[in-house]
C-alpha cells in the first residue's frame, strides 16, 4: 500500500505490544502463585488450585491458589496482628509508605499494563493510558489523605481488618480504590480479587514487598466466590468492601446483617446517555464510544441505555453507526485496537443470551459488517433500537458492548426514562445548553453524572451509586470516611432493653388518671386513627398507667411513606426555608418548655432539673441544625482536567427513623432534626416505651409551619414498624436506635431494594454529648454525595 493510499483510508497496521516481562515474570513464578500472607507467599492450606486464561488467546497463564477457610484465617489473622503497629506508624509514616508504593507502581507501569491486557483481555491502550496511571493517582492522593489524617479527621480511629472483594473488569484499578484508602487509614486489608483476573493483584502483592510495606497490612488471598464468603463470614473481620454484582451484594448485605460489619457495596447499574438536540453530535458519538465500548461495555457504570432527544434520533443514529463501522475489535496487545476481549466464555454466553433476548422481544439489532476474530472471547460493538423501555435490554445489566437507544421528548420524559430503573449509578448528559444540563443533573437518581463527558474517574471525587447500585462512596474525603469510625464508638454501653413497652404490662388503668389520652398518630400533616384500631396502654414511671397511644401497623407506615412522598417541596425548596421552620419548632417548644418537662418526669422518672435540661439541649439542637441548614456545603474538586466536578450533598429521600427509648425528647429532636435539615421527609417511630413526648410534639409540629407529609409519627411495636420501613421499597434509608437484635432485622430487610441502614448495633449513645449526639457524623448519614462533572473549555 502506499503511503497516500494509507492516508486515504486512514487504516492502521498492526502495533502490538511486547508481552516478554510479563512472560519473564510469570515464568519467574513457575507460572503457579500461592497466597500473599503476611509479606510472604504461602502454600494454600486447601492444596487446591484453578487456572487463569487469557480470554483472547485461551490460553493458560498460570496457576493460582485457591484459598479456603483456614487460608483466610490465616490471611485475616495476619492482618488482625498488623494492624496496631500499622496504626502506630502514623499519618505521616503511612503517608510515606502509600508514596512509595505509588513509586513503585509507576516504575512497574508497562508490566502491569501488559499483565492486564493479557489476564482481562482489555485493550492495552486502556490499562497503560487508563488503569495503571489511576491506580498510581490513588496511591498518591490518599498518601496525601494519611498525612493529613490527624488534622483532618480528629476524633476519628481506622476501623480494623477490612475484607475487600473485587470484581474482573478493572482488576488493579478496584485494588486501589480498596487499598488505598483502607491502608491510608490505618487498616489492614485481605483482598480477595476476581477468579478471572487475579495476576496484577499478585504482582502489586509483589510491588508491597519491594516497597517495604510493612508484612500483613495487604493480604492478598485468591479463590472463587466461596472464598469470597468465607471472608465475608470471618468474625474477626470489621468492614466488608464489595464492588460486583447486586444479586452477590445482597447476598452480602443479608449474611452480614447483624454482626456490626460496617459495609460498602459498589454494584450494577443501567446508566442513562442523555442527548439533547442541541448537542454537539459529533461529541456525543465520541461520548457513545467511550460509554459503552470502553473495556468492551464491561463496565459498572457504563452508559448502556442511549436516550436521545426525537427530532436529533436519525442523525445521532446513522453517525454512530458509521462510527462503530470504524471500530478497530482484537487483540488487547494491539496498540491501535479500541476493542479487546471479554474476560471469559460465561461472560461472552451471558452477553450473547441478553442480546438474543433483546431480538426475541422484537428490539432491532445492528452490528457493524467487519468479522469478529474467530478465536477467542470476542464480541462487536451492538446497538439495539426500537426498543420499550421496559425491555429486559433496557432494564438488566448486560455488561457487555451493547447499548440500546430510546427515544424521549421533553427534558421530564428523559429525566423520567433515566430514573426508569432499579440501579442509579451514574449517567452522561449531553447539551450545549449548560442551564439546561445543570437543571437535569439534580434530578437524576445516581451518585455520578458526567456533563457532556462519560466515565471520567479520580481519586479525590467520589464514586458510587443509589438504590441497587449499592452505597457508600470511594474516592475522596468522602471515601476516608468509609474506612474510619468516630473513637467514641467503640465506648459505648449496651443498649438497655426497656421492660415497660405499651401492652407489655397490666393494662388496669389507675383510677387517678384520666383515660381520656389516647394519642393518635400523626401521618401527612393531620392526626390520624391507626388502621388497627387498637391502641397500646402507656404507663408512667411509677407503672401507672397514664394513657394510650395508636398501635400502628403495615397500612400507617404504608400511608405515611405516601405522604412524605408528596412533600416533596420540602426537598426542592431553599436551605434557608428549611433553617426557618427548625429555629420556629425550637421556639414554640421552648413556649411549651415547662409542660414537656413534665411530661418527661413522669414517663422515665427524672428530677424536674433533667427533665428541663433535656427540653433545652433539644431546643438548643434545634437551633443548631437550623444553623447547619445553609452551612453543611458542597465542596468542588478539581481533578486533573479542564474542569470542576461538584461534590453535591443531597437529601436522601424519605428517611425511616427508629427512635431509642433514652432520653425520648432529645433522642428524637437528635434525629429527626438534621434529616430533616438536609431537607428529607421523615416517618418517625417513636420509643416504644416512653411514646408521649413524640405525641405531644404533633402540637408543637402543628404550630411550626412544617408542611404536612415532611414530619409523619408512628407509635406502636417498634420491631414491627422497622420492618416495614426496612421493607418499603419507597423508603431510602432506615436509621434504627434500639435492642440489637433491631439492627440485624433492620440490616437483613434492607437487602430487599438495598436501601442504606444506619444501626446502633445494640450501643447506647449520651445524647447530651456534643460529639454523641450532634454534628456532622449526623449530617453525613442525611445526606448523600452526587458528583457532577463538568468539563469546560472549547
Ligand atoms: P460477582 O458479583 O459474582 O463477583 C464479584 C466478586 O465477588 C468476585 O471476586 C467474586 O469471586 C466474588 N464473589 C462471588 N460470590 C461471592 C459470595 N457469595 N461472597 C463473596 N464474594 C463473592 O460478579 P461476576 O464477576 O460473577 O459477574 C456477574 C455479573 O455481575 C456481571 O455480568 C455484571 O453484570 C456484574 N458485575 C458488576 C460489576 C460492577 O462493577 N458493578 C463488576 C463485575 C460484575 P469470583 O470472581 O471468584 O467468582
């Protein structure tokens, strides 16, 4: 061909990539690898052992070490036993350690770009231009995080031995987005990496040691998903971090539910590509491509569901597949490939049986005409129109190169299609009209959005999803905080059952007492009968009964939840609006200060001078979430590109609060105040024991101007209504403070739509204590983080 033949067709040779080191380093293994535990390789207990492929070539590359429950024993006892000392080396000592171990990752780049390339089957133009300097930028940043870890997070202690558990698809990449923060922390790790892809994981296990990592702080322990769960089990482990499927995330959510594990779970999504007409087309083809084509589609947040704008659907359309004709699919080693391979024939079978389910359904199929290797794990680029949106390709994650595109009309429509799914993970969104694209970004229901840009990603912004897209975040000054715990947790005193519930005592009223008292519940603004009509006898702190309060059922929590869905308003409108209304409930219950006082004397049996110091320290957190309603601020990063990406704290949506029966006036000002704050609307179980001081707050409430639907009040068995609210598909997230035995249900019922859980794990807090009671720890657990990037520049 000659060279003005080339330049005509534009048409690539062959540029393929050495593979020797990477050969030379398995071959320096004997092409078999044991487990990494405690700075050594150790033999697995289990003698058992499973093959890694490369997907392109299937071939074998080695054989790995598959771990069973004594090996990971081994590997958290040796983490178990690093930790103090790590701990000790401090802020600054980690800071070195975690420098170094970014050094030696950059020294190593080209190795584990190839190594990649060869385990995953992704294109090494991704892993030496994407992966690998990511994972180098992770190491660095959250070096920068342990040096300022006295200062920055004061109060705060490492919570222990994290199990981490990663995925297939960015195999290094999630090893950093684990390790990095969890060690930068002051934690040990056991990593357990994907059974397709676990070379680079045993190659940065090498990286540890030639960096002088101290032995046990990284743990690298290979296997299959029983593996896995054995980790997940291991009682001596404190925090589970899981980046895979939602289906194993549930698994994950139900097995730990109880055990006081905290947890974080990076899961599926169906992530939304919204074009609007006035895009610039071109941009967004090349958005298209980076969406669904980058690491062949095999990614959480990919944009698989392409949402264009009708009168724009044509030319996008015919664009992108005149683009895809030019897509260059084989080998991952070729540097001028866009396309490499899927990591395993189950995967390519799994792609291929979404994508026949897709025609069956009726949706129209087209594939570029170029032929696909015949050899090895390979699939084209695929764009599915004509498709409903409630196709099964347009609801399940096919993780895979297919996208299908819709069409939608207003700006409202494509909001409505975007949040049309049960993942909320990320989304893409394309206009020239940048009002129009910061107005849309708020609205859509994921913790990413990307403004006319794709699958951007940085160590020092967050990343992670809403409903079954998982929680949590990683990344950032978000991320550190998943990987620390405030001190004074681990303080706290067990949680004391209280023997006076309504209905567990002799219900024969005192004949001084007026039975006139039956308090209703207070659902959508209004006091309400329960649907049971029944109430529960409610007695004084002498055991004399002294009234009766609605015992609530599925159908109150049912209606409350519809009501604190209309209230929207309360969410859209101004922090300052919001700030208002809380400083007017501080006032008109400092008007009625004396008789809640009272009332407090009489239903836990305080002095008169407790009583009224617990009716002030409510007034006064009144008043400081009312401060914090314009003050608990976004924060703006600025990643290494031309651009800003928002931190945005949000409301999380209706909010499920179980109150504690301590201190029943202060506890429930202490939570319900910052949701409330942070601009939720909230369905309120009160102390089952001492349920008046709630009741009697609906006056307090109905004088205050708190919009009807915002502040709903439940009484009545609190096991039964934590249920509920942990079951309410409709219900963000549940905060429970009571008996332990109320965490574990409420953390096993969560799984059901995977709904955030805030537990006390059966500890009792001083709600007079500042750091206790008040304050950001608070905040954070009424809000969650949105990170909108947006590029500028022409
Ligand atoms: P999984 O969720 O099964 O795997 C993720 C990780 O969890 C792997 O290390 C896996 O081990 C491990 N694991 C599996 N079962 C358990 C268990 N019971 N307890 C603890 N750990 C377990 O995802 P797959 O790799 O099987 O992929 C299946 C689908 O999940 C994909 O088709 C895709 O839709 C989705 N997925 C989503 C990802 C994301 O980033 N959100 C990433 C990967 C997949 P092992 O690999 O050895 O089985």
């Amino acid at each position: 061909m000659s060279i003005a033949e080339i330049f005509n067709s534009m048409s690539y040779g062959p540029a393929p990539e050495s593979e020797t080191a990477a050969r030379n380093w398995l071959a320096a293994h004997k092409g078999k690898f044991g487990l990494f535990i405690d700075g050594g390789w150790t033999k697995p207990r289990s003698n058992s052992w499973f093959e890694s492929q490369n997907p392109a070539r299937g071939e074998k590359l080695a054989d790995i070490a598959a771990a069973n429950d004594k090996d990971v024993g081994a590997a958290v006892a040796a983490a178990r036993a690093a930790q103090k000392d790590w701990l000790a080396v401090g802020g600054h000592g980690r800071a070195r350690h975690l420098y170094g171990l970014a050094r030696t990752l950059q020294r190593n780049a080209r190795l584990l770009a190839v190594l990649e390339a060869l385990d995953n089957g992704k294109p090494l133009r991704e892993t030496r231009d994407i992966d690998i300097p990511l994972v180098a930028r992770h190491f660095y940043h959250h070096a920068g995080w342990a040096q300022l870890q006295e200062q920055e997070f004061a109060g705060f202690e490492p919570m222990g031995v994290i199990g981490q558990i990663i995925p297939w698809n960015f195999p290094l990449l999630m090893l950093a987005w684990k390790i990095a923060p969890a060690i930068a922390g002051g934690n040990t790790v056991v990593l357990k990496p994907a059974e397709y892809t676990s070379l680079t994981a045993l190659c940065f296990a090498e990286i540890c040691k030639d960096a002088g990592l101290p032995p046990g702080v990284v743990n690298i322990i290979t296997g299959d998903g029983t593996t896995g769960d054995a980790l997940v089990r291991h009682p001596d482990v404190d925090k589970i971090a899981f980046t895979g499927s939602t289906e194993v995330g549930r698994h994950i959510r139900k097995v730990t539910a109880g055990s006081g594990k905290h947890l974080t779970l990076e899961l599926g999504g169906k992530s939304p590509f919204i074009v609007f007409d006035d895009a610039d087309l071109d941009s967004a083809v090349e958005g298209v491509v980076d969406a669904i084509w980058f690491n062949q589609g095999e990614v959480c947040c990919a944009g698989s569901r392409l949402l264009v704008q009708e009168g724009i659907f044509d030319k996008l359309i015919s664009k992108l597949r005149a683009r895809m004709e030019n897509l260059r699919l084989g080998d991952p080693l070729d540097k001028s490939i866009d396309m490499g391979a899927i990591v395993a024939p189950v995967q390519l079978a799994a792609i291929k049986n979404l994508v026949k389910k897709g025609t069956d359904e009726g949706a129209e199929i087209w594939q570029p005409s170029w032929a696909v290797p015949k050899e090895g794990c390979f699939y084209p680029p695929t764009l599915f129109t004509n498709v409903a949106p409630a196709a099964t390709i347009a609801q399940e994650e096919i993780f895979g190169p297919v996208i299908v595109a819709m069409t939608f009309r207003t700006p409202d429509e494509a909001i409505r299609i975007a949040n049309n799914t049960r993942y909320g993970l990320a989304a893409s969104v394309w206009s020239e009209n940048i009002n129009l694209a910061l107005d849309v970004a708020p609205k859509l229901d994921c913790g990413v959005v990307w403004i006319n840009s794709t699958n951007l990603f940085d160590a020092a912004c967050g990343f992670g999803g809403n409903r079954e897209s998982g929680y949590g975040r990683e990344g950032g000054h978000e991320g550190m905080l998943e990987v620390i715990k405030p001190k004074f947790l681990a303080k706290l005193p067990d949680y004391q059952t209280a023997a006076k519930a309504p209905g567990k005592r002799d219900a024969t009223p005192s004949p001084l007492v007026s039975l006139d008292r039956t308090a209703k519940l207070y659902i959508g603004g209004k006091q309400a009968r329960p649907d049971s009509g029944y109430s529960l006898p409610v007695f004084s702190a002498k055991d004399v009964k002294i009234g009766e309060v609605g015992d609530g059922n599925r159908k109150d929590i049912r209606n409350a939840v519809e009501a604190a869905g209309k209230a929207v308003g309360w969410t859209t409108t101004s922090s300052h609006a919001r700030a208002q209304v809380l400083y007017y409930i501080a006032e008109n219950l400092d008007a009625r200060k004396d008789e809640f006082a009272k009332r407090l004397v009489e239903t836990t049996g305080v002095t008169s001078k407790k009583a009224l110091a617990e009716v002030d320290a409510s007034i006064r957190r009144l008043f400081s979430y009312g401060a914090w309603a314009d003050k608990y601020e976004s924060r703006v990063h600025s990643p290494p590109m031309r651009g800003v990406t928002l931190a945005m704290k949000e409301a999380i949506g209706t909010l499920g609060i179980i109150c504690p029966d301590e201190n029943p006036l202060l506890s429930l000002i202490s939570l319900a105040a910052p949701a409330l704050a942070m601009g939720n609307r909230i369905v309120l179980v009160a102390s089952e024991t001492h349920p008046l001081s709630a009741t009697d707050f609906y006056q307090v409430l109905e004088t205050s101007d708190v919009p009807g639907g915002v502040f709903n009040i439940i009484t009545g068995n609190r096991d039964l209504l934590a249920r509920t609210l942990a079951e309410h598909d409709d219900v963000k997230s549940v905060w429970y403070f009571g008996p332990k035995s109320g965490s574990e249900l409420v953390e096993a019922a969560s799984a059901g739509n995977m709904k955030r859980t805030w537990v006390n794990n059966g500890k009792a807090r001083n709600w007079f204590d500042m750091e206790q009671g008040e304050g950001r720890e608070f905040l954070r657990h009424s809000t969650q983080i949105k990170n909108i990037w947006i590029p500028y520049g022409d």
